[in-house]
C-alpha cells in the first residue's frame, strides 16, 4: 500500500505543478482558447462550398410563354444574377474575361419539345478553367430545372407524357448547407491541432527553461511523468471542445441529434490520440519552435488534407488513400458529422472508437518508451 500510496502522491504533484504551470503561462490558453475560436470562425464563416448570386447570362432564342416562366424561375431563385439576352454571343467575350461564370441558353424549339414530351433544350456552358464554380452552375440549373417542372406538373394536375417526376429528398442535411459539414470538420481538425501542440510545448519548455533536470532527479517513473502531462491538458481539452460545441450549436445553428453523452466520450478517446501524438513529438524535440512545427506538419497538414474534411478521399490515387487510413482525424471527423448531423449511429462509431483507442495505446507505447530513454 506504500508503494501505492507513494506513486498517487507523486502523480497528484505533477498534476498539480502542471496545472499550474499551465494557469501561469499565457500560451497554453492562446493555443486553447483563442486559435481554436479563430479557426473556427474561419471555417465557419470565411469557407462554404455554397454559392450564391452566381453571375450567368441566359439566352432565350424564341420568347414563349413556357420559356419565361422558366426565366422567372431562374431569376427569383438566390442563386443566380441573371442577364438575358436574345444571342449567345452577347455573352462570349464576358464569359472568357470571367465576368460570367456561364451561359444558360433556351433553344429555339424549347415549347415544342415540352409539348411533345421530349427533352428540353437547355443547354448550359461554363467556364472549365474553375471546374467547382463550373460544377455548381450544371448543378443549379439542373436543380432549377427539376423544381420548374414539379411546380408545372403540379398545377397541370398531370405529368407530361414520357417524362419522369422526381423527387429529391436530403436526408441529414434537407438544406443542403455546406456549413452542416464545415463546421464538425473544422472542430475536428481544431481539436488535432490544438491537442498536439498543447503536450509538444510541455517537454520541449522543461528542456529550454532547465527545469528537466529536476524531474530527472526526482523519483518519478515513466508512467507518472506521462499521466500527469496529460491530465490537465486533457481537461483544457475538453474546456475548448465545450467552446466549440456552442459555437457550433448557437453561432452557427448547426443541430445535434446525437446524445451529449456520446459526443464527450467520443471526444475524449480522440483526445487521448492528439494528446499522446503531441508528447510523443515534445520527447523527440527540445526547443518549443520544432516541437511546434512537428506538431503542424504531422497533425494539422494530415488532417486538413486526409481527414476527408475538404477533399474526398475516395478520388485520391490509391496510395493516398492508404496513407489515410493511419490519419487519426479521419475517423474523428467521420464520428463527429455522424453524430451532429444523423444521430448516434452503432455502425459508425464504434468502428472509429476502437481504431482511436488502438491510435492512441500505440502512441501511448511509443511515448513511454521514448521518455524511459531519457528518464533513465
């Protein structure tokens, strides 16, 4: 029992001397607090992938009834800035200077064709050199479009003959806000980020500041030195997640159908990921600059690019996509969305949950023996 007893006194110190280390240092609030708020109001309010008030010229061949009911549609609608024309080769020379983003043109036999039960001419011409503003101009006009003959199929109380009615429905995301996705990302590229710099700086300080020497002295082994780094980082963690959960929740208005419960368990075993990656880093470096940028070029350049957060993993080359697979904010930020946007769902989750207790043992291991070498 002495043995014990003696081993959770020396854990309760270091806890205590860390905490308050961290209470007097102004940085380890900065890195908590003040980046995290910045990037996500960065992410939350300076990225979307919506775009509104796109700049387009529409070209009516032949004015008839169907055709400026069409028009209409597309002119009341926030997505577009419409100017019309009789002539597609008003717009040509706007379209190559980029001061159009694409040319909606309605052919001359576009009524015939309705009345017929063909195919409409519509045809759409964009500016390739910007494929995503490109792909969003084809994806509105279709989406306008299919909104257009609902509304007409539905005043006329019958569909036209040899047409198809559709009807789209968005499950998680009926407002199809790119915010919706965003924001839950960007939380778990913030909480990569900050949790690894916050335990980089802890070993790397005591290096420069000549305070190692003292706790190389004392009787403190592995174990106790690495619980009581993480402890009051952990819960300096969990603070800044509780910070961004609200501000997802009411600056933001993004919903949280999963259970609360869930979503702090969840966070905590990621938590302990980004945490033991960060001491991991802090018992290779010596200084607090290349403690800190190691902890950027393995935690946030992998999680911003392979984390499925911006850029969709499954068209990336084959070995991009396995490297993917060892990225820990991958499965977070997979996690995160499930439960802000659908709710706690089993088949999600716990997959993620096990391959970050797995993460986080490995880096666990890792740390201890790489601290035991320098303890020794």
């Amino acid at each position: 029992m002495s043995v014990r007893s003696g081993r959770w006194r020396r854990i309760r110190a270091l806890v205590v001397k860390e905490s308050l280390q961290v209470v007097r240092d102004p940085s380890s609030f900065v890195v908590a607090f003040v980046l995290p708020a910045l990037l996500l109001f960065l992410f939350g309010f300076g990225i979307t992938f919506d775009a509104t008030r796109i700049k387009v010229g529409l070209v009516v061949e032949e004015p008839t009834p169907e055709s400026q009911e069409f028009v209409a549609s597309l002119s009341n609608t926030r997505y577009f800035d419409v100017r019309q024309s009789s002539s597609r080769l008003s717009f040509v020379d706007d379209l190559s200077a980029g001061k159009i983003s694409g040319i909606i043109v309605l052919s001359g036999d576009f009524t015939e064709r309705l009345a017929r039960g063909d195919t409409a001419g519509v045809q759409v011409i964009t500016d390739g050199s910007d494929p995503n503003t490109a792909g969003l101009v084809t994806g509105y006009v279709q989406g306008a479009w299919q909104s257009w003959q609902s509304q007409r199929n539905f005043a006329s109380a019958a569909s036209a003959p040899g047409q198809i009615d559709v009807q789209p429905r968005f499950w998680f995301n009926p407002e199809l806000e790119s915010r919706r996705l965003l924001v839950p990302g960007s939380i778990s590229l913030i909480m990569m980020m900050m949790g690894s710099l916050l335990t980089a700086l802890v070993v790397s300080r005591e290096w420069e500041r000549g305070t190692i020497e003292a706790l190389l002295a004392t009787p403190v082994g592995t174990l106790e030195f690495i619980i009581g780094k993480l402890v009051p980082n952990f819960i300096l963690g969990l603070c800044a997640m509780t910070v961004c959960v609200l501000a997802a929740l009411f600056v933001f208005d993004i919903p949280l159908r999963g259970s609360l419960i869930v979503l702090v368990g969840f966070t905590a075993v990621f938590l302990a990921v980004a945490l033991s990656l960060g001491l991991l880093i802090s018992t290779v470096a010596r200084t607090q600059f290349v403690a800190s940028q190691m902890a950027m070029l393995v935690a946030f350049l992998p999680g911003l690019y392979f984390s499925g957060f911006l850029f969709e993993i499954a068209s990336m080359p084959a070995p991009l996509r396995a490297f993917s697979v060892i990225v820990p904010a991958k499965y977070y930020v997979r996690g995160l969305q499930t439960i802000f946007l659908a709710g706690d769902i089993g088949s999600v989750l716990i997959p993620c949950t096990l391959i970050l207790v797995f993460m986080s043992t490995v880096l666990f291991v890792l740390t201890a023996r790489n601290t035991r070498q320098r303890l020794d």
